[in-house]
C-alpha cells in the first residue's frame, strides 16, 4: 500500500520546493552542439532550460474557490492559506481574495522562507544530513531488486541513477518527486508559498517562519534506514501511478475541497498502523507546534497571511482545527 509520500512532498513540506531540491536534482541539457548531458545544476540560458526535460504541464483552470481561513482574537486577524510547492501557469491569477488578505496583511508566514537559505550554508547542511559521508551508497544500501526498480524508472526519466548514488534513501524520494513532478509539468517557482515570498520581498513585507529549511530536513533524517527504504518504495508507487492522481489532488486544492483533499491526503496514514509513526512525525506533531507559534503570535496582536502546504490545513488534526480547539473562532471564505 502507498502512502502517498511524493504527494505529501508536493502539499506539506516548503523544502521539496526550495534551494536544496534544485541543488540535488538531475538535469538533462543541451550543448551548444545540440547534444544532451546530465548534470546536477539547472540548464544555463533561458533556450536551455526551455529544452529541458520537461513535458506539457496538465491542464488546470485558475482557481474556482479558496484553500483560505480567517481567524480573528482582540487585537489579531490572521488568514490561512493553504500552498501547492510546486505549481503550473494555470493556477493563477489567485482569487481575489486571496490577494486583498495578502495585501491586509503586515506579514507573511511560511514553513520556511527558502528564498533566504544561505547556498553554502545549506550545501553544507544537505552534505551531513542527506549525503552518505563514509563511503556508503545508495546503490549499496538498498535491496538489489528496489534499486533495479529505481534505475527503471530513472531510465524512464531519462536520469542515470548512479547520480543518486550518493543520497540516503529520503533523500533519493524527495529528489525523485522533484523530478516527477518537473517532468509532469510543475515548476517550484510557481508554488504557491514561493509566488508570495517574491511578492512579500517585493513590497518589502516582514516574513516569519514557522520551521526552517534544517528543520525539516531534521525530521527525515530521524527516520530509521528501514523507514527510508519503505519511504522509497512509496515514493516509486507514486510515481508509477501517472499523473491521474495529482489531477485529482490540484481539483481538489482549486475548488477549495478540504474534504476531498484530506480524504486523498491523509485516509490511507490513518488506516495503515505501519505509516501511522510517519504521520504523526510529518503532519501532526509539525502541526501542533505551528498551530503554537501561531496562536502565539495572535496574542502579540497584528495581521498576518500565513501560507503553509495545503496538508497542513485539512484533516481533524490540521492547524485549523487545533486553534480551534484552543478557543480560537475560524471561517473559512
């Protein structure tokens, strides 16, 4: 049974659509020539990077209805979004009130502001938590039947998969999505968390996060090499199942279904007793503590538009419903 790794990747976690997936990803680029070459930096010049690997990106209509709360205390208003980190063209404009909640707000809050990661610092963070530093690989350290498995669909990717070599098996499933989902079409610079970052950055707009890009790269690399594995293996299922179900998942976000994305989502954590450790690591227990930081900051009084990924919003245990079991009061618009 698939978990829905990748999809979780795609709606919960800012960093799969940061600085640090760009740097592990595997491009295929032209030459001057016209051959093409796999490198793991992005394509240069903006021909190149038209001629990357990329397929035409699915067919979805701007949006219909609103993944947006509005919560309101004494002297605080602070509206929800719920983000997609990876996003098409068609996804926008946002609505309108999407944008007159943005444009209200004195600041923005995200998971995690990947537009101000620190490239070296971050390297360095990549290297001694996702990285094999003692001679391991992956190729190594997985059964030799997933790893004839990843190789075929890498091949299919067009991707040699001796460039993962050197990623632990989390890793290889958050890069493996990445490249999913930039092949189906998908661009991290569309996000919806990254679209109000440049946006907030623009208007000089103070922005606060709510984790870091370490932290959530803590949580993965606190799971042990059995665990990664099986994360890996979801993350193949995911993958090999097409395009069909991340439709489903963008119709849901773009109609502001919450129901319907969190039965998506979510049913098959709460079912399984194997992935219910998984769950409560990357979903409840991050909720908890952003809902925290989140009433915290509601206290101290202001406007904030916070944009988090769509996951985090839906569901009995989503931050939404945590605040308002705090005695918080939330509508949805």
């Amino acid at each position: 049974m698939s978990t829905r790794i990748a999809v979780w990747l795609w709606l919960c976690f800012a960093v799969a659509a940061g600085p640090l997936t760009t740097q592990a990803a595997v491009f295929k680029c032209p030459e001057a020539s016209g051959k093409l070459v796999f490198q793991d930096r992005p394509c240069e010049g903006s021909a190149a990077l038209a001629a990357a690997t990329v397929e035409q990106p699915l067919a979805v209509a701007a949006p219909a209805g609103n993944l947006l709360w509005k919560a309101t205390a004494a002297d605080s208003t602070v509206y929800f979004m719920g983000s997609i980190h990876f996003g098409t063209p068609e996804m926008y404009p946002l609505s309108s009130a999407v944008m007159q909640a943005f444009t209200q707000a004195d600041v923005l809050v995200v998971e995690a502001d990947v537009l101000a990661a620190d490239p070296q610092q971050l390297a360095g963070i990549v290297a001694n938590k996702a990285m094999y530093q003692d001679g391991s690989s992956l190729q190594g350290t997985l059964p030799a039947g997933l790893w004839r498995r990843l190789a075929d669909v890498t091949a299919g990717m067009g991707v040699p998969a001796s460039l993962l070599k050197q990623q632990k098996p989390w890793f290889a499933s958050m890069t493996l999505t990445a490249l999913a989902l930039r092949q189906g079409g998908f661009n991290e610079e569309l996000g919806v968390d990254y679209h109000f970052l440049k946006l907030a950055n623009q208007h000089r707009k103070r922005v606060i996060e709510l984790e870091s890009v370490e932290q959530q790269l803590d949580l993965f690399d606190r799971f042990s090499h059995q665990e990664q594995i099986v994360m890996l293996e979801q993350t193949l299922d995911d993958i090999a199942r097409g395009p069909q179900f991340l439709r489903q998942m963008l119709a849901a976000w773009k109609t502001g279904d919450e129901t319907r994305l969190d039965d998506l989502l979510n049913e098959e954590y709460r079912t399984a007793k194997t992935a219910q450790r998984t769950y409560r690591l990357l979903i409840v227990d991050r909720n908890t503590l952003m809902a925290d930081k989140i009433a915290g900051m509601m206290q101290r009084g202001g406007t904030y538009f916070v944009v988090v990924g769509a996951g985090h919003l839906v569901g009995k245990e989503s931050i939404v419903n945590l605040l308002r079991r705090k005695g918080y009061q939330l509508e949805k618009l």
